[in-house]
C-alpha cells in the first residue's frame, strides 16, 4: 500500500491510525493489515508535515528505518515468531545511543557516532520495534524546558507557542501529535513525568534500576532511570515488559523483580488502596496553581468513587537539594567531559560542570547518595500507612515558550526547581512515580496529576493507573497539532 493511499484510508488529514497507539499498531502489523514498512513510511510522512513545526526530532532515521522495518516484513513472511513490539516506530531520546548516530545529549558539541545501541535501544530492537530518529532534549537534560542553542525551542502539540517542558520533550511532542505512537525518555528529576504532564501523556518514571542504563553504570548517580512516553497506560505497560532490566557488570542498581508483568498489570483490578492526598510542596519549590489544585483534588474524588479510600497526608517532606544538587551536577559534569568541542556548550552549561567536577570526588559523591538514602527513608515512612500518594506533578498547565531566553544560570536553576519540584523528591527516594492525565484547563491544556507507588511496586501503579483511564479515558484527545 502506498504512503498516499495509506492517508486516504485513514482519514488524511487527521488519521486515526497516528493514534492507535503500540499496542494498536503492533496487532495491525501482526494481523498483516498493515506492513511494518508502510507504517513506518506513514510516520515518516507525519514528521515531514509536523517536525517542521513543532521541532521534535533532532535525527530522522529515514533510510535506517525503512530498511529495518522491511527486514522485519521479511522475517514475517518466514513465519518467524513476533516480538511484541514487530514493526512499531519508536523514537529515542538524544541522550541513548543509537549505532551509526551521533549522541548530541541536546548539544553540537559532540562528532562521534555511536558504535552500538545502549541497552534500552537493543531490547527495543529485540523487541521488534523500528528506531525511527532521535529526539530533542535541553543539553544534557539539565532544565524542564526543552530549549537549546543548538536546536532551539520545541513547541507543544496543544499550543504552539506552549512550552513541552522537558527533558524529554522532543520525546514528548512527537508521541503527543501522533508522529510516533511511543518514545524513549529519561528522568532525573522529572523528565518523563514532567513532558507527559504538560503534553497529555501518560509517563511512568520506573523504580531505580528498573530499566539499565548500559553502555552508561548511572543517570546522574542515584538519580536517574530510562523509560517510555505514551497516550495510554497499555502501551507503556508493553515497553517496559520489553525494556526492562539491568546489564550485569554495568549496572550500579538493580530493582526487584514484579511478581508479574506490567501488561498483565494494565487488565487487573488494583484492588482498594489507601491513597493519601497531597497538596503540599517540597521544600523546594512554589505552590500547586488553584486550578491545578482543583484538578488533584477531581482525581481524589474519582478514586473515591472508585472504591479507594483517599485520605489527606503529606509525605513528611525535607530539604532534599544538599542530596539532589551534587548528584545531577557530578553526572552533568561526566557527561560535558565527553564532549568533542566544548567551546560549544551553553555557558550555563559549562557553568554547572565546574561545580559538579568536586561533586565527583570520593568524598562528596558518594556523601550525597549516603544523604539521599538518610532522608528517602523519613520521607517514604508515609508508605507505612498509605499504598499510594496522589499529588500534583507539575504546579499548573504548561507555561510559556522561551523559559530559557536570556536569563542566566540562576534565573534558569530557580525556574527549572520550581517547574519540578513535585517530581525531583521522588527521584531522590528513587520509587516509581507516574504522571496520569487528568482532563483540561480552560485554554485547552493538560492537566496531570502524580501516582507515587511504594518501592519496587510498579504493577500497582499501572493497574490503578488503567483504572482511572478506564474511568475517564484520554487517549483519544487530539492536539491543535496533530
């Protein structure tokens, strides 16, 4: 089937199978209703018409992409057994490696191709996913606002002059216009759950050590985990069933096994939890705007319904940046050091390394891991009485393009923690936290709310997760840009 007929049959303009999401695309290939070039042909035709718009990709993998997706239709045709994800386009964060690429990390300060896929990219490959480009990021992930001087600004699906936050947000506005029906992020301090929040997605940040992140040992020491973006709960469910566990000899953290898979996970009742709600702000950041605060408290009243029993409780809530603040610099400094042209790095940037170089040290790194360990404990106690915490995460709908314009190191620091600090808390304590759609603002724009699960517990959050979007479905919202 031609690229051109394929639009025709589904809908032109607006066609319903951008939005089928990965479950939906992989039971077409698999079904031979679509073949795994076509769709892959299909998304590229998306992003020729949107990426120009919305600045998403910083690597279209055409050819690549085309011919990986045409060995897959290859190895169908042999009656060789599918891999869950055979044939689905998925788009990669530019701080994984993608052999035969070069790993920007949002920058232009690097020329070396990767030689070979880190590990996430493999087991998507494995997989049978189609790696159809990389996507843009603020250079090295150190801000919520996915704006760089190499790549510029990168615009939200739901109003283009909206910023996606970040730093997954070229992940997050590719997969929220429908360009790709999923993406890989990462999160430091918030970076799946934040773009999911201002861009309508669902993002799950999985449990520390959950998904490796090989050839690398860490993400920003403690801090950091690799995941998926996606429209709904079954599709991140799906990769992460895919993705998910360590490289041995490389990994520094390893999570505890599911007592099952995170699909299976998606179809069963979460049961009735007890859910504390709350409002309150880390220490480092402002508080949740009214209507947002609104928004949490129409879940809270959802989950009710539902059976559950929500209570008021904020997490016993200290100051987390003498745990936090060493960690993310340390990581951003061993990045900036691989670094083929360092003259090309944002001062900011540059800025941020100088002080992370001393963090990396035999006394100072690990002290701040020993810290974060001290105060995760105090804050997790509220998992003695509470299975789940129900809190904001992001304080209001998305803000305005140009976070990151003409202002400098600190004016961008102190934007960047009050944009996260609902999300930054939750990677300190290293448990998995998820960003759930919960309906619209009166301009249009998302609002979100965080699912926080006890460590290790995963499967709780996606089974209440797919609850609430059973309850009060998202997925099938289209952006302006779509």
């Amino acid at each position: 089937m031609s690229t051109s007929k394929l639009a025709e049959t589904t809908g032109g303009s607006s066609p319903e199978l951008a939005f089928e999401g990965v479950a939906g695309m992989a039971e077409k290939v698999a079904g031979r209703a679509i073949s795994a070039r076509e769709l892959t042909a299909y998304c590229l035709d998306r992003i020729d018409r949107l990426d120009p718009r919305l600045g998403a990709f910083v690597a279209v993998l055409r050819e690549e992409a085309l011919a990986e997706a045409a060995a897959l239709d290859e190895r169908q045709a042999r009656g060789e057994e599918l891999g869950p994800l055979h044939g689905v386009p998925i788009a990669i964060k530019d701080e994984n490696h993608v052999r035969g690429v070069v790993t920007g990390y949002g920058t232009g300060a690097f020329d070396r191709v990767a030689e070979a896929d880190s590990a996430v990219v493999a087991r998507l490959r494995e997989a049978g996913a189609v790696i159809i480009g990389k996507t843009a990021m603020p250079e090295f992930g150190i801000y919520p606002f996915t704006e760089s001087i190499t790549h510029g600004h990168t615009r939200n699906p739901w109003d283009p002059e909206k910023s996606t936050a970040g730093s997954s947000g070229g992940t997050a506005a590719a997969v929220a216009s429908g360009m790709v029906p999923a993406g890989i992020g990462g999160d430091g301090g918030g970076s799946i759950r934040l773009p999911s929040a201002w861009c309508g997605l669902f993002g799950l940040k999985p449990q520390r050590g959950r998904v490796s992140t090989a050839p690398n040992s860490d993400l920003w020491k403690s801090l950091g985990t690799l995941g998926p973006l996606t429209r709904s709960v079954r599709d991140s469910a799906l990769i992460y069933d895919a993705i998910s566990g360590t490289t041995p000899g490389v990994d520094r953290f390893t999570a505890e096994p599911w007592p099952i898979t995170l699909s299976e996970a998606a179809v069963r009742e979460p049961g009735r939890l007890r859910i504390a709600l709350s409002l309150a702000p880390p220490a480092f950041t402002t508080s949740v705007d009214a209507a947002t605060a609104s928004a949490v408290r129409r879940m809270a009243d959802l989950l009710a319904d539902l059976g559950h029993e929500v209570i008021e409780q904020d997490p016993d809530y200290v100051e987390l940046a003498a745990a936090f603040s060493p960690q993310m610099a340390a990581g951003v400094a061993e990045e900036a050091a691989r670094a083929d042209h360092r003259e090309r790095l944002d001062r900011r940037t540059l800025t941020l390394a100088a002080l992370g170089r001393p963090a990396n040290n035999r006394v100072i790194e690990p002290a701040a891991e020993a810290l974060a360990a001290r105060l995760s404990a105090k804050i997790l106690g509220i998992f003695d009485t509470v299975d789940v915490v129900l809190c904001p995460t992001v304080p209001s709908t998305a803000w305005p393009l140009g976070q990151l314009d003409d202002v400098g190191f600190v004016k961008a620091s102190a934007r960047g923690l009050r944009a996260a600090g609902y999300t930054i808390v939750w990677n300190v304590c290293g448990n998995p936290a998820a960003a759930v759609p919960a309906g619209f603002d009166v301009t249009g724009m998302p609002y979100s709310v965080q699912l926080v699960g006890r460590p290790h517990d995963e499967p709780t959050l996606v089974s209440l997760a797919a609850q609430i979007e059973a309850a009060q479905p998202w997925a099938h919202a289209r952006p302006r840009l779509s």
